[in-house]
C-alpha cells in the first residue's frame, strides 16, 4: 500500500510538473507572438517562393513609402514599370518553353512547335503599317511561317530593349511590333505585341491586347476595331498581375501550365 500511495504522489507531481512546463511554453509562445508583432510585419516580395518577407518594422515603413529594400531606394516609375513588364515576359515565354517540352514529351513531335518558342522582331513592318503587311501577305495566300519567317526576315531577340512606357497612361508597350512564335510540327502561329499590351494601376498590371495571327487569316477589319478599343481601355482596380516595389511579379507559373498543356489540338 505505501508503494501505492508513493507511486501515485510521484505520477501527481509529474503531472503537475508537465502541467507548468505548458503554462510557460504557452506564456513564452505568447510572448513572442506579442513581440513579433510589435516589432516585425510582412511585405510582399515575389522573388521568393513564399511571395512575401518578414522584415523590421522600420522596413515596413520604409516599404509602404515605395521603397524596394532590397536596393534601398524608391525605384522611378518608368524603371519600375520596365523591371515588371520584363518579368512579365519571361514568365510567359516561360510557361510556352514548358508546355512545349510537356508535350514533346507526352505526345511526340506532332504537338511540338518547329521553331524556337521565343520573342522575334520584325523587318519591313512597323506599329502604323503592321495589320496592313500581314492583310497583304495573307491574301496573296502565304502562310504564317512564310510571312514571319521569309517576308518579315523574323530574328529571335530580347523583346525587353524595345519596351516603351507610357506614364501618361501608365501604359507599357513596344515601339515596334514583337511576335512570340509558337504553333506545333504542321503550322507556324504567333503573338503579336504592340504598343500598349498591358496597364497599370496602383501595384498591378493587367494585360491589355495582343493579337493572335495564324493560317487563313484574311481580314483584318475586326481587328483592326478591337486594336483602337484597347488603345484606350483603363486597367481594374485591384486586377491583374500584382508586383511588389522591386518590379517583381505575382505570376501563377505552375497554375497556368498545368491549365494549359493538356488543352486539345484542334
């Protein structure tokens, strides 16, 4: 009886010591939830995989004035713009290089795109002629590879030296017409960029127009309209690709590829 009641006091006093082990993690743990957040916020940051960084509560400061803290300093509007319209485009020929791969990889050569998935600049075409050049080309019955590839002399290029902003507007476009190649083993297809692709408003940037051109394209008319609608469409507020102060970009790569690579072949 007496190892009984020994045994039962020991297991009492363990219990009570757990007890205020507990108490004083949950106290410590407290604690430092209150500290944190006294003294550190979260700002976004989409160069990290995680999309934000924990920093000081100075920094937050400093970032809700405009700062980038990487660089220490409040990036000018037109830079700012330039470093996101950038990031823009890599992400986007990007996802076009991974599905392709996918594809190749999944359903052979007949899904893959001939040439190189990449940005080409254009000769013997500019913004105030384009829709006219390739209306021409088309009705003479030439196919899309023969008018970008043969007619136009399509050389691959970095499309981001050629970015024009627009502050009026806070537009961000080209100053002279940029196709992204795609299309599969039978026929060649294109996007063709302009001079205000996207806008932006506040830390967003939304996508405004680009033009698809493809085999039996004839008529132009239609786009052409829809080319001067968007020449003077608004951005949402709050739509679009957000960025941070550094001209980092929210871009939902893997949601985007793996919506897109097993879209059918018409």
């Amino acid at each position: 009886m007496a190892r009984f009641f020994a045994r039962f006091g020991i297991q009492r006093i363990v219990m009570k010591f757990r007890k205020i082990k507990f108490k004083i993690i949950a106290a410590a743990l407290l604690l430092a939830a209150i500290l944190c957040a006294a003294f550190i916020r979260i700002v976004p940051d989409y160069s990290t995989s995680r999309g934000f960084a924990v920093v000081s509560l100075s920094d937050y400061d400093k970032y809700k004035q405009g700062y980038c803290l990487k660089e220490n300093r409040i990036l000018p509007k037109e830079e700012l713009y330039k470093r996101v319209a950038g990031a823009y485009l890599d992400y986007d020929v990007k996802l076009y290089w991974m599905i392709d791969d996918y594809r190749l990889k999944t359903f052979g050569s007949l899904w893959s795109s001939r040439y190189e998935v990449a940005y080409y600049e254009l000769e013997n075409i500019n913004l105030s002629n384009c829709f006219e050049v390739l209306e021409k080309y088309y009705q003479e019955g030439k196919t899309t590879e023969q008018i970008l590839m043969k007619e136009l002399k399509a050389k691959k290029t970095d499309p981001k030296k050629y970015l024009k902003i627009n502050l009026k507007d806070t537009s961000v476009g080209f100053d002279r017409p940029i196709v992204m190649v795609n299309g599969d083993d039978k026929a060649v297809t294109g996007t063709l960029f302009l001079d205000k692709f996207a806008i932006f408003n506040g830390n967003y940037m939304q996508f405004n127009h680009s033009e698809y051109i493809y085999d039996l394209v004839t008529n132009f008319d239609i786009t052409r309209e829809y080319y001067k609608k968007r020449k003077n469409a608004v951005v949402g507020i709050g739509k679009g690709f957000k960025f941070d102060n550094c001209g980092n970009i929210n871009y939902p790569l893997e949601e985007y590829y793996l919506g897109g690579r097993d879209i059918e072949r018409h």
